[in-house]
C-alpha cells in the first residue's frame, strides 16, 4: 500500500478526533439534554474552547476533501515520490498539531501550522502537473 495511503487513513482518524472534540465540548456548553434531543430552536452560543473546537473541527474539513484528492490521484496516477510522501506528512503532522494548538488559541503559531498542512497539500498535488 501507498504511504500516501496509509497517511490518508490516519488522516480520517484524525478528522474523526476533531469531530469528538468538537462534540464533546459544545456538549459540555450546551448540556447532554441538547446533544441527544433532536435540537430545535436556537442553541446557546458556543464560547471559549467549545467555539475553536467548533472552527478547527470546520477548518479540517475545509482541507481534508482537498487533501484526500491529491492523494488519490497521486496514488492512481502512479506519481508517488517523496515529495508526495512528504507533502501527506505534512499535512497529517500540521493538522494533528493544529487542534491543540487552536483549542489553547495560539494565534500566530495556529496560522503557520495551518499554512504548513496548505503546503503539503500543494506538494502532493503539484505531481499531478
């Protein structure tokens, strides 16, 4: 299997850790009565750490489509190298640090990590031309 591949599966795990996070936090705001009812009317606010948890969970998802696709066509196009191994780490290693570092709100520090999984991104796919 493609280490590009492999790193696309530990990338869905991770998405998967931004979802729980999110969910778990804006339970802890809004209260496990609003989580499992069918949440009708406007909910309270999120705020604090629930609220970045809510706009990292967003922004993963904003990039992982993207990610996902380079990797797939990297893969069957037959193009895997190093740099597509390293651009999929990358991404995966920036994006795993991007959470914490979001729900603690380092805001400088959350930008360069966010351009770092961007640029893996863009050298995965920059293969395919």
């Amino acid at each position: 299997m493609a280490i590009e591949l492999k790193i696309l599966a530990w990338s869905v795990l991770l998405g998967l850790a931004h979802v729980f996070a999110a969910v778990a936090l804006a339970t802890r705001r809004r209260g496990l009565k609003w989580n499992v009812g069918n949440r009708d009317g406007e909910p309270k606010p999120l705020g604090g750490i629930a609220a970045r948890a809510a706009r990292a969970n967003h922004n993963f998802l904003e990039t992982f489509g993207f990610f996902a696709a380079a990797v797939l066509a990297v893969v069957l196009a037959k193009k895997s190298t190093a740099h597509t191994v390293l651009g999929a780490e990358l991404y995966f290693w920036a994006r795993a640090a991007y959470l914490p570092i979001y729900l603690i709100g380092i805001p400088y520090l959350r930008t360069l990590v966010w351009a770092i999984s961007l640029w893996g991104i863009l050298q995965v796919a920059a293969t395919l031309f």
